[in-house]
C-alpha cells in the first residue's frame, strides 16, 4: 500500500512528466504575476516585496543560460523596478501590459 492516494497518482506523474520537459527546454522565459503570487499581498504597495524564498530561487534561474525572467504586474513600471528590487537583466511588465522594460539595455516601451 501507498501513501499516496489513488487519484494523486496520475496528478504526480502528470507533474513529474512537465517538469522534465521543462527542464529539458533549450530556452525558457518564466513570467510571474509579482502581487500575491511572488508577493503577499501587504497595506502599503510600496513595501511589497517578493518572498525571499522565490526571489532566491528566480535569481538563481535568471543566471542559467538561455533563462529569462518577466516579472508582470498591473503597477506602474517605476514602482515594479523598485519592489521588484530585480537585477538589470529582469523583464518588467507593468501597467497591465501596456509598459515593458526589456532587461539590460534598458529599452521600455509604452
């Protein structure tokens, strides 16, 4: 007998099967709704700030070759560079779309 649940193993093996063909991926752009998904929802905007945990691992993927990382949020893109506190090579996507900063070279558009 298993410890896991008859209906949970399909699930799993479900799971198992994407992340290997995510990882086996030659390219990968992950893009994350920043206010609560990567950041709890908080009283005051401008202190939000991504769980340490998920930034730590999002910097970590950022720095693999060929791995791209948008953070997209319905904020302004000036307050998602700041609560982001993401490194220059991060792709913003602020203003429900509508702003987009392109990573290091520092190209928006609007």
């Amino acid at each position: 007998m298993t410890d896991t649940a008859p209906s949970a193993q399909p699930a799993a093996l479900a799971l198992a099967t994407a992340v290997a063909r995510l990882a086996g991926a030659e390219r990968l752009l992950l893009a994350l709704d920043f206010d609560g998904t990567l950041a709890p929802f908080v009283d005051k905007p401008k202190s939000a700030r991504a769980l340490p945990e998920a930034k730590a691992a999002l910097d970590r993927l950022e720095a693999l070759p060929d791995t791209w990382v948008a953070y997209v949020s319905g904020r302004p893109l000036s307050s998602l560079e700041i609560v982001t506190e993401a490194d220059e090579d991060a792709l913003l996507i602020g203003s429900h779309g509508v702003e987009i900063r392109f990573g290091r070279d520092g190209v928006s558009s609007t």
